[in-house]
C-alpha cells in the first residue's frame, strides 16, 4: 500500500511517501511528480521517512525524471530514509545520482541554496 | 516445512510474495538489511516474469520455493512460460536508463548485486529461476 501527501510550503511542495512502492502503485509516484512538473513546480521535498519499502519500479520513476529536471531546473531532494530503504539506492549508485540528505533540514537547505 | 507458494500473476499480489519472504527470512541469520535485500531480489525475479512473460494475466500463476540449506537460502522460482533467461539478459548502463526514461531495467541489476549465484535452467516449458544467498558462517 502506499499513500502519497501532498503539502505546499513557500516556494517547494513536498511529496510524503507512506508504505510501500512497487511494480503495482510506482504508477501514482510517477504521477504526483508528473503533476508537480506539470505545474511548473522547481523545489521538491520528498518525504521518505514512512517509506518501508521501494523496488526498482519506484526507483525508476525518480530516474526518468533526471534529465528533464536537469533541464528544466528543477530540484527534487529526498529526505529521512530509513537504513533498509537508503541502502537500496545505495546498492546500484543511485545516491550519487539523486539528491538524497538525511533530514528534512538538510534537504530544505539544498533546494533554497539552489 | 514446506515454503512454497503459488503467486498469481497480479503486480497486487506482490505485497502477499514479501510477507511470504519476510516470514521465512526472519527465522534465518540473515541481517535486517540482507533480509530487506533478498526480498526485494525475489520479488525483482518475480515481478519481471508477471509483467513480461504473464502480461498481468492473474489466471497464470508462478510458484516460489525456498529452502533452507546448511551454508545458504535457495530461493526457486517456477513458471511455465516463454521463459526469461535472468543469466542471457544484458542489462543497461545506468546513462542509458536515464537516457531513454525508461522505467525498467533496474530490476536486474538488483537481483545481481544481491544475490551470491543465480541459475536458470529450461525444461520443457517449465523455466526456474534459482537464487542463491550465502548465509555468513561464524
């Protein structure tokens, strides 16, 4: 199961991950980011610390969306991940690719420097 | 006692395949975030065969079959099927992923790095998948 919060604070939107993504539901992560995008949204937040679970499905969506970010100067940072979780962007590189900071401060601080 | 089961082939019935896996996996030394890993490994395996060689169809199923040996787990995954040879697919670089947006593609490289030995062998129509994890002997 996964629930997807949405809240907007200033100048970012923040995504708040709860429960589980998978081959079943990545469709609705990708859609919240595609709205976000969509809606012409620069700053992004995800929340992960309710995240149990992601499988590559999930971890593809963040991934289709780096180079349009790129170009469009959007900045999404992933924060709170719990160890399980973290490791697995870990295992195949993707915390290098995709900001990812321990704590929601951390990760204000990214996307207001930008 | 036997861990076996029958995982129609409904992306929503994933959630039921970890629950499964995280039932067996808590009674072996594996730690926490092997546990977590394996899961998502088989589960990688699996979603793969339901969406591409079962296109979702929930009236096919697969079975998934774990046992226990002395100085490992051995996770085997059966489907009658076109097959899909885990050890013959290439997978892409992680540029090409982002490249091409493609949302897939990452599944396989994760069953790789987790996984200490897989196997794939055909018989008939009948295709298993066989995963191996070393448990760490002290």
């Amino acid at each position: 199961m996964l629930k997807i919060e949405k809240s907007t604070e200033e100048d970012h939107v923040c995504l708040e991950l709860i429960g589980e993504v998978d081959a079943s539901n990545s469709v609705e992560l990708d859609e919240s980011i595609q709205e976000l995008v969509n809606e012409n949204t620069k700053k992004i937040l995800v929340d992960g610390t309710h995240l149990e679970y992601i499988s590559s499905a999930g971890l593809g969506v963040f991934m289709s969306y780096l180079d349009e970010f790129d170009e469009k100067n959007i900045h999404l940072v992933i924060f709170g991940l719990n160890q399980k979780v973290h490791q697995v962007f870990h295992i195949l590189g993707l915390d290098q690719l995709i900001n990812i900071k321990p704590t929601q401060e951390e990760a204000l601080a990214v996307i207001y420097e930008a | 006692m036997k861990h076996e089961l029958k995982l129609y082939c409904d992306t929503q019935e994933l959630a039921g395949l970890r629950t499964f896996l995280n039932e067996f996996l808590q009674k072996t030394s594996l730690s926490d975030i092997d546990q977590h890993q394996v899961t998502l490994a088989v589960e990688e395996v699996c979603a793969n065969l339901i969406i591409h060689s079962h296109d979702c169809n929930p009236k096919e199923f697969i079975e998934v079959n774990l046992k226990q040996k002395d100085d490992g787990l051995v996770f085997e995954i059966t489907d009658i099927g076109m097959g899909f040879n885990i050890l013959e697919y290439k997978e892409p670089e992680l540029a090409h992923v982002i490249k091409a947006k493609r949302k897939g593609g990452l599944g396989i490289m994760l069953v790789k790095k987790i996984m200490d030995k897989i196997e794939f062998e055909t018989s008939g129509k009948e295709n298993t998948c066989r995963l191996f994890k070393k448990l760490n002997s002290k």
